[in-house]
C-alpha cells in the first residue's frame, strides 16, 4: 500500500498547519498523524501527509526537502561555497541565479556561517514579502540593525546614531535581541532613503570591520511600483561602497535573469554572476547511499542512480524521492518500494500542480501539450500552429510570455522546456501526452 493511500493529501496554509499540529497533539500525543512530513512547495503553502510511522523517525530523517538544509544534508556545491566566501571575504558583490529549489538558500547559508567572524560580519534577510520599498526598506534595517549587534543598548545606539533623523518606531517582542521590527514612516522619494541604504556602511566604519548583506527573493524589487527608479537608488548607493558587499539571488530565474542581464536595467553586470548547475549524479549516489547506511538501511548504487535520473537531478526532487523510498524500505531498498515512492512524489505535488495550471487558457495548455510532444522550438511554423490550435505567430509569443512568468516554462538555448520534471509526468498524464 502506498502511502497516499493511507492519509489523504492536504495542502493548507502554514499558520493553519502550525495550529492544527498543536491541537492535534494536545488532544491525543500518541496519535499516528502526529507523524508529519513537511514538504514546502511554496512560500505559501505546505503540502504533507501522514503516516503510521513512529515520531522518532523525524529526530534522524536523512533527508530533507522544502526547506534551506545544512550539515550532513548538505550535497557537493563545494565549488560554488568557495567561490562565494572569496568574494565575500574580498568584497566582491554576488548575484545567483538558478532555477527554483535547486538549493540557492542553502549555499547561501552554509557561506554565510563559513564566512561569519569578528571582521567580517553578514546580514541575511527574506524579502518575499515586501510589496514596496517602504517594506524594503523596514526590512533591511531591520535585519541590518539585529544581524550586527550582541547587545540591545548597541543596536538602540546605532539607530541613534544614524536613522535620528527619521525618528522610526520600534516593535519588540519576548527577546529584544531577536524579536522586534522597525517602522520607517519615511518618503522613500526623499534623501532619508538614502540614510538608510547607508547603514551598514556607516555600522562597518564605526566597528571597523566588513560587511556582507544577502537577500533572498531579490527579484521582488521588480514587481515594486516604479521599479526602475527603486533600482537606480539601490545601485547608486551601494556601488560607492567600500566597507559594504552584496550578494543577491531569488526563486524566479526569469526575473533574475532580466534584473542583471538586460543592459537598460540599473543592476545590469552589478557584480559576479554565479549561474547554478545541477549537482552531478555520482555525488547524489554517494550522498543517498551514505544516508541509508547511516540509518541501518541500504540502497544500491543502481537504485540510487535511478532516482536520480527519474527526477533529472532535481536537487529538491532528489531529496524527496530519498526520503520516500527510504521511508517504503524495511531494509533494502527494493525496485517495488522505488516505484511505489514514486508514485508517492507524484500524488503529494499533484495539489500545487492543479493550483499552477488551473487558471491557463487553452492555447497555453495547448502549448504545454506540444512541449510534451517533443516540439521545442518552431512553435510558428503552420504545422504546429495548426496541429496544437495556437493561433496566430502573434499569440504564441504572448502565450510563451505567459507561461516564462508563471514560471512552467524556461527557454534554453533557444530550446522551450518544462523545467520541472516530476510536473511533466503528472501533465502527461493529465493530458494523456
């Protein structure tokens, strides 16, 4: 029996997930849904199911998916590492561009702990959730201000020093040191904006040490209101710099891309360019077969291999195809526990597929359905256009347009793809491709 066949799949919002859990746990500590398996599939949204499995499974899962890993979870990119903390430790600015769950994050964090010292200090903050440069900037002065002190009366004095002039309001929780906010009530058209953009300049100067700042879902700045002019702050101030570096990467590859690629934009060449690649399947066969022995269980190099190719080194995907023909494995890894794992990675993403194709028109569905098919480019010629009902040339380029946004399909050396390969099987199976 699968698993999915055990538990329905859910996919809720993570507050409502966080409260449910509790409840759930109050109320009966030895149930079996307690067991809980976590997959992000987006900011938003989780998707797990359960299982009569016992809790102490989660004190030693040997693999993780959906979120940043570290540690023994952490797989190869040990160029990447290097490249990254030379350029922090030399002040070189960075910017990361890759598709989507290919482990962008957890570079980025490992680098940030190896880099991390007395001299070099580094300030990391999530920008999802900004929708305007007022958030922006709350937020990095925020993070700023809480990543660059010990001690409160230190950062209370730093705002003092150097954000006076905007007089911002402070919010602070339980632990002051970790849980508090700043309001900035500032016209982000005026000089203060500027102030702050200059903060950690001013912190690294006075402490007399360098300073790392990363952000995470950078290319939200695009979707700001009057976005190039926003740029054109941002770049001004920082390039003058000289305490200061930045690395800057993002989960929507096609905005990184046009933010640091397109010559009319500010941010274009803005620093070294780090493109990504997929991690090599001999160093994810060693990885999945250490982490079965590490836990009493085995797999064999060829199964491991299989896995690997099934979700086309797909670092998230690999990880969860792991950890579901680990968790069907009594012992030794069977080509029946890999198959019905499989299975399994299918149904557990099959509620974010539905929610991202649920909303495309007909020619788009349609244009998916020729990429199925084997048609990667060419896609204007009467042929196609007649066989997949497309339209007019006119109308394949605002339906590819469409589909690069909504992030289903990425162009490649003029080649048209759908880069995510567990998606391309549940499409063909939907559109019976």
């Amino acid at each position: 029996m699968r698993i999915a066949d055990k538990c329905p799949i859910v996919t809720i919002q993570i507050d409502v997930l966080r409260q449910q859990l509790k409840t759930s746990f109050d109320l009966n500590p030895r149930a079996p849904n307690n067991f809980i398996t976590n997959n992000i599939v987006s900011n938003k949204y989780i998707t797990y199911f359960c299982a009569e499995q016992q809790l102490k499974i989660m004190e030693n899962k040997p693999f993780i998916f959906g979120i940043a890993t570290s540690g023994d979870n952490f797989t190869d990119r040990e160029k990447e590492t290097e490249r990254l903390l030379l350029n922090f430790r030399h002040g070189v600015n960075t910017v990361l561009i890759s598709p989507r769950r290919w482990g962008k994050t957890s570079l980025v964090q490992k680098a940030c702990r190896l880099a991390q010292s007395d001299k070099l200090k580094i300030v990391y903050l999530d920008i999802f959730s900004c929708r305007s440069d007022r958030d922006f900037y709350d937020a990095f002065a925020s993070a700023v201000l809480k990543q660059t002190s010990s001690k409160v009366d230190e950062w209370l004095e730093n705002i003092k020093l150097f954000l006076s002039r905007i007089s911002p309001k402070i919010s602070m929780g339980a632990d002051p040191m970790t849980d508090f906010s700043i309001s900035l009530e500032i016209d982000p058209k005026s000089n203060d904006s500027d102030e702050i953009l200059q903060l950690p300049e001013k912190i690294a100067q006075k402490k007399g040490c360098n300073i790392v700042v990363c952000i995470d879902e950078f290319q939200q700045i695009a979707e700001f209101k009057d976005s190039k002019t926003f740029q054109k702050r941002l770049r001004s101030v920082w390039q003058l710099q000289k305490s200061v570096s930045y690395c800057l990467f993002g989960s929507k590859k096609h905005l990184m891309n046009e933010l640091f690629e397109k010559k009319s934009l500010p941010f274009y060449k803005f620093g070294d360019a780090i493109y990504l690649q997929k991690i090599g399947t001999t160093d994810w066969i060693d990885y999945i077969c250490g982490r079965f022995e590490a836990t009493g269980k085995q797999i064999s190099k060829e199964l491991a291999e299989k896995i690997c190719q099934r979700v086309d080194n797909h670092s998230s995907y690999v990880q969860q195809l792991a950890w579901l023909v680990w968790v069907h494995t009594d012992k030794i890894a069977t080509e029946r526990d890999f198959e019905e794992a499989y299975q399994d990675i299918i149904d557990q993403n099959t509620p974010l597929f539905e929610k991202q194709t649920e909303s495309l028109t007909t020619y788009q569905m349609n244009f998916l359905r020729a990429i199925l098919d084997g048609v990667h480019s060419e896609f204007t010629t009467q042929e196609v256009l007649r066989k997949y009902q497309l339209g007019s040339s006119a109308n394949v380029s605002i339906v590819k347009r469409a589909l690069v946004k909504k992030e289903l399909i990425e162009i490649e050396k003029r080649q048209v793809i759908i880069p995510d390969p567990v998606m391309t099987v549940w499409l063909k199976r939907e559109l019976g491709a």
